[in-house]
C-alpha cells in the first residue's frame, strides 16, 4: 500500500514554493491579505516539505531493499551533495548581487553569526542547513547503524530532538528548530502506512487530529508546537486523498505509461497541461526555495512600484531557477 505517489508528492512542491514566496513577501506587504494568509500557511508548509521527504526517504530505502540494492549507493552524491551543490550556487549569486549593490561581501565574522546565532549567510537558509541535518540522521540511523523499523524510529526521534534543542538552546529563530519532528513524522508514515492510514482516514481520527493542532497552536507554551507540526502533515495527506486529486493526478500519469509517444497535453488539453505546469515547478522547486530570498531582497530598491515588484520576484525567482536547475543537469 502506498499513500501517496511520487507524482503526486512533486506535484505539490512547485505549488508550496509559490506560497513560500508570497508568505516572504509578507514582509514587505504586511497589510495584505493574501501575503498575511501565506504567512500564516509557512510553517505548516514547511512541515509538509520536511514530511514529504521523509517519506520519500523511507520509501526509496523500503524499495532497494525489496529489489536486492543497497539503499545508499550514492546517497552522499545524490543527496547531500544534491542539496549543496545548488545552495553554493545560490550563495555565489548572493554575494555577487550584493558585491555589486554594496560594494562588500560579508566575511568570516558571518560564519561566526551562523555558528552563534543562527543567521545565515543567505536569505532563508535555515532550511537547507535543517534539511542536511535530517539526511545525515537518516544516513546515520538506517545506514551506519543499519537500525530498522521501530528502533530505527526511535533513534530517529531521539535525534530529531537533538537537532531541535541544539538551535533553541543557542537561541536560534524558531524556523530552525519547529518543523522538524515532521521529518519523522514521514518517516513513520512510510513506515507503517499499511497498520496506520486505515485509521489515521477515519472521520473520529480527522476529528481528533483537528482537535490536536487546534489546542496545541492554543496553548501558551512554544515547544508544543512541533508537535502540532507532526499531525498537519497528515491532515493534509488526508484532505488530498479524499479531495480526489491523487486519483486524478495518478489516473494521468497511469494513462500517460500505456500511451505510448503520447505527452499529456494530447491525452488532455486541459488537465495535462495543469499536471504539465505543477511538474515543472516541481523541478525547480528546491532552486525556488534558493532563490526567492534573493530576489525579494535586491529588486525592492529599484523597483517602486509594488505590482511590478511582485511580478519581477517572481518572474525571476523562476526563470533564475530554471537557469541553474538546467545548468547543475551539466555539471
């Protein structure tokens, strides 16, 4: 049984990103709606990113083993490197624009404020160092350790807890330390999808997950918070199952593999080139993360009006993340 396809699981990166940037953008445009209502959808999104490649992790490493590979052959390349290949690329431009705006770049002291403070080198940049940390725990706990299922469960959690505590401890943004539990949130999903979404579907567990993350986002104290980030995932998972849109978005793409020399635009006009559209914001989506931040930051001075403001951010954010998505495929 699986929950959700990879389709479907790339399907609503590109589309997440899009909000991410409207959610940044809140902080230039606080006063309006739609990037107060972003803002108030950043955490749960971030969480689902975390989710989502737990999931994919486990899943991968679930598939390997069933086919007789060994489920870390080219992690390091793969995705260590994967993630800080494109993050290098993004921090060159970064300090190039500011080179240019400014005059400097900033020197060894800004690794000195990451260390002590957690402020990064680059807009945004808590997720990748975040990120890197759960793909190392999970290479850590599945593959050197070689744990499985439950023990390997809970020696993730217990790592995840280390890795939550180290930046708040050390007074780090809450960004850094929030959404992390929903990691093994996918872990354990992926783990045990076939025992748990019989009953995680049901209209009481819906009712008692809502319940959950309505008290724990109520309660005064900010270190339940990751827990109300462990249950969003899953709601969310739920409402896309229920909604409808894994059975068309898998209906698709299962036509798609039969038909053969056929794209999905002639299978359908329409639904394919939606499905079209949120795959190539899927691709790009980690490189959208990267680059928004820098966009937001240097094309407020020069540009004044605020439409124009928007549509350039993003108009740039894509075509910038499509250029370097294309150029890492060569490298």
């Amino acid at each position: 049984m699986k929950i959700f396809s990879l389709e479907v699981s790339n399907s609503l990166r590109g589309v997440m990103q899009l909000v991410i940037i409207l959610s940044h953008l809140y902080y230039v445009f606080s006063d309006m709606l739609v990037f107060r209502i972003a803002n108030t959808l950043a955490g749960s999104i971030v969480a689902m990113f975390l989710f989502t490649s737990g999931y994919g992790l486990i899943q991968g490493y679930q598939r390997a083993l069933e086919q007789g590979k060994d489920p870390f052959a080219g992690f390091v390349r793969r995705r260590l490197w994967g993630i800080l290949k494109p993050y290098l690329l993004a921090q060159i431009l970064y300090f190039a624009l500011m080179y240019w705006s400014q005059g400097h770049i900033p020197g060894l002291d800004s690794l000195w404020s990451l260390l002590r403070h957690g402020e990064t080198p680059m807009p945004n940049a808590w997720f990748i160092f975040v990120l890197l940390a759960l793909y190392i725990l999970f290479y850590l706990v599945y593959g050197l350790l070689g744990l499985r299922r439950g023990p390997a469960l809970i020696a993730s959690l217990v790592g995840s807890i280390v890795l939550m505590a180290i930046p708040y401890v050390l007074g780090y943004e809450r960004a850094w330390w929030a959404t992390t539990l929903a990691f093994v949130s996918g872990l354990m999903l992926g783990t045990y999808q076939e025992v748990l979404y019989p009953y995680l579907s049901r209209w009481w567990a819906i009712l008692l997950m809502i319940a959950m993350v309505i008290g724990l986002r109520l309660l005064p104290w900010e270190l339940m918070i990751p827990l109300a980030f462990v249950v969003i995932p899953l709601l969310a998972l739920i409402f896309l199952r229920l909604s409808g849109y894994n059975a068309w978005l898998d209906g698709l793409y299962a036509e798609l593999r039969t038909a053969e020399g056929k794209s999905l635009q002639q299978l359908h006009p329409i639904s394919g080139r939606i499905a079209s559209g949120l795959m190539f914001l899927s691709m790009i989506s980690f490189e959208l993360y990267l680059l928004h931040g820098i966009w937001i930051r240097f094309l407020r001075s020069p540009i004044a009006h605020d439409g124009l403001y928007v549509a350039l951010v993003f108009a740039c954010t894509i075509l910038s993340s499509w250029l370097i998505h294309s150029l890492l495929k060569r490298i």
